[in-house]
C-alpha cells in the first residue's frame, strides 16, 4: 500500500502541470470558427465519397459562421435546383 501512495502522490502532483502544458499548445492552435468551417469545406470537397455539388451548398449555406436567417431553406432550394439540373438531360433523353 504504502508503494501505491507513494507513486500516486507524485502522479497527482505532476497533473496540473501537464495539463497546463497540454493546455497551452491547443490554445495556441486552435482555429478560428471561419477556419475550421474552411477546413470542413475544403475536407468535405476532397473527399471521393462526397458529392462536390452537395458540399459546396452545404458550404455556401450552412457552414459559415454567420448564416443567413433562411439557410436551411436555401440550401434545400439549391438542393433541388441541383436535382432537377441532374434529372433534366436523363428526361430529354426518355422523350428524344
């Protein structure tokens, strides 16, 4: 027990100081909100698995800082512009 004690003491001891030290550098390099958003925007566009257009609405209307008092419902309106863009050529095709 007493082996416990003593290498619990200056486990508990040391924490503060790690933590202080583990503390410091996030502050200094966390983002700004604008660059994390840039990031996760730029992220989501270089991803194979993401739709580019989808990314850059969501983007434009949603993953900024200061969106727009009507964001959901311009991105939904680009969302289905974007659709209808996609279906129209496969529907000339059914009619031609």
């Amino acid at each position: 027990m007493m082996g416990q004690d003593e290498t619990g003491a200056p486990e508990e001891a040391a924490t503060p100081d790690m933590l202080a030290a583990l503390a410091a550098p996030q502050v200094e390099q966390a983002d700004t909100p604008e660059v994390f958003l840039a990031t996760l925007s730029e992220t989501l566009k270089a991803s194979d698995d993401v739709d580019v257009d989808l990314a850059g609405i969501l983007s434009d209307h949603l993953l900024t800082v200061t969106p727009h008092a009507n964001a959901v419902a311009n991105a939904k309106a680009a969302i289905v512009a974007l659709a209808a863009k996609r279906v129209a050529p496969v529907e000339e095709q059914a009619d031609g």
